[in-house]
C-alpha cells in the first residue's frame, strides 16, 4: 500500500531509513575508536575538539580527566552506542576526515537516493535530522556512492543544534528553524520513539521498517509504516 502526504518538507533520520545501520556500526565506528587518541593528542586546541572534551568532562564528572581517560569514557559510550553529543561530535570530526581522505564512501539504500531526487525535483524541501554530528551528515551526503548529494538538501540538525530526538521539543525547534509549520512535515525513521516525538510536535510521521535493522522487530507502534521509500509518495503542499 502506498503511502500519500502533502508538506512542505520532509526531514531524514540516516541510521535503519537511508542507510544500513550496520555500515555504520561495522565500518564507521572501528575507524572513528581507532583514531580517538591521535585526535585527542594533536587537535587539542581547536576549539570544537577542546569544547567536546571539556563536554566529556563534565558529563563523566572529571574536569581534570586527562586524554586518555577522555579517550575511555568515549569507547565506553562507543560500547553503548550512547547518543552523547561529544561522542558525535569528535566522531564527526574523524569520519569527516576520512571522507574527505577517500578512505570512506557512505552507504545509502537503493531506493533511497531517486527518491530524494524525485522529491527535490517537486519543490519539496528535504532536511536530515540524526544523532550523527552536522559536519558527519555533511560528510555522509557528499561522499555518496552517488556522489555529492548535499544539493537535495536544504539544512542538518543534530543533538546539538535541535535537541535529543525522542523529546517532542527538538522537532518545534527545527519546525521553528526552517519556519515550516509542524503540520507540513513529514519525518521518516526507524526508531519508534523519535516518530512518537515528532507526532507529538504536530509533525506526520512514518517509520521505515528494513529486514535486518535493529528496530524491524520491535516495529513503529501505531506509526505508519513503509518498508522502503518508494513506499511513500509525497507532494508539496499549496498551501
């Protein structure tokens, strides 16, 4: 069964709704471990890494916590796949890197990617919302088997600059942010709890369930559901 809705935009979840959750957890987490401490040693003063560590600090209640035991309470949380801002931050920093070295190219579903042409080419607006760091989903989308894709795009948001994405307020901020209304936004995400904040925030919200993802068995509650994005067909709103 398809899916039809009318908004104005439609906001992006990456992990388990455009790309394989495992890519993440099996290629970009072992580069980002494998390169902490040499980030940690030789970026020291750039501001960005030197916020994020003093983040860590106090979130691990050690103001004076060295490197290395930065570097521990960031594989800890690596270990836990915890949602910590810090963590994504300097993983972001890391995987930007590697990006940009060639090392690494993103993985997107097949479906995934004329979609999000398709929607563009309407006039919809597209956006990501994931707990990756803005400079990762910069990262992610422009070194694309496809290539660049970040032109699809009109913003990125993250934990950061939004909230924590179970929290009905971190989507009245983005709605805030790109000035479009709740009502005429669509978000897209395998994890039952972000699509229930979205709801609440007076956003649409469908869960994409793909075979082999965390989520797929747990399913999307009462969300509507769509196996790929072929699944869902969306127009602009004239409005």
């Amino acid at each position: 069964m398809t899916l039809r809705y009318t908004v104005d935009a439609v906001v992006l979840d990456i992990e388990g709704t455009t790309s394989a959750t495992g890519f993440v957890v099996d290629v970009l987490y072992p580069y980002a471990r494998s390169r902490f401490a040499a980030l940690l040693s030789e970026r020291s003063g750039d501001p960005e890494v030197a916020r994020a560590v003093a983040q860590v600090r106090e979130a691990i209640g050690e103001p004076g916590a060295d490197a290395v035991r930065v570097e521990k309470a960031l594989n800890a949380w690596l270990d836990e796949d915890r949602k910590a801002t810090p963590l994504k931050t300097l993983q972001g920093l890391i995987w930007s890197e590697g990006f940009a070295r060639g090392d690494l190219v993103s993985h997107f579903y097949d479906d995934v990617v004329p979609e999000l042409r398709t929607w563009h080419s309407s006039g919809l607006r597209l956006y990501v919302y994931s707990s990756g760091s803005v400079a990762a989903q910069r990262a992610w989308f422009t070194n694309s088997p496809e290539g660049d894709l970040t032109s699809l795009l009109s913003g990125f948001y993250d934990t950061e600059n939004a909230g924590p994405k179970q929290e009905a307020e971190s989507y009245r901020r983005i709605s805030g942010s790109t000035g479009i209304e709740p009502a005429e936004l669509l978000f897209l995400s395998d994890r039952p709890g972000e699509l229930d904040a979205a709801r609440a925030a007076g956003w649409h919200a469908v869960g994409i369930r793909r075979p082999g993802e965390p989520y797929f068995e747990q399913g999307v509650g009462d969300h509507a559901a769509a196996g790929t994005f072929d699944e869902i067909t969306v127009s602009r709103s004239t409005s």
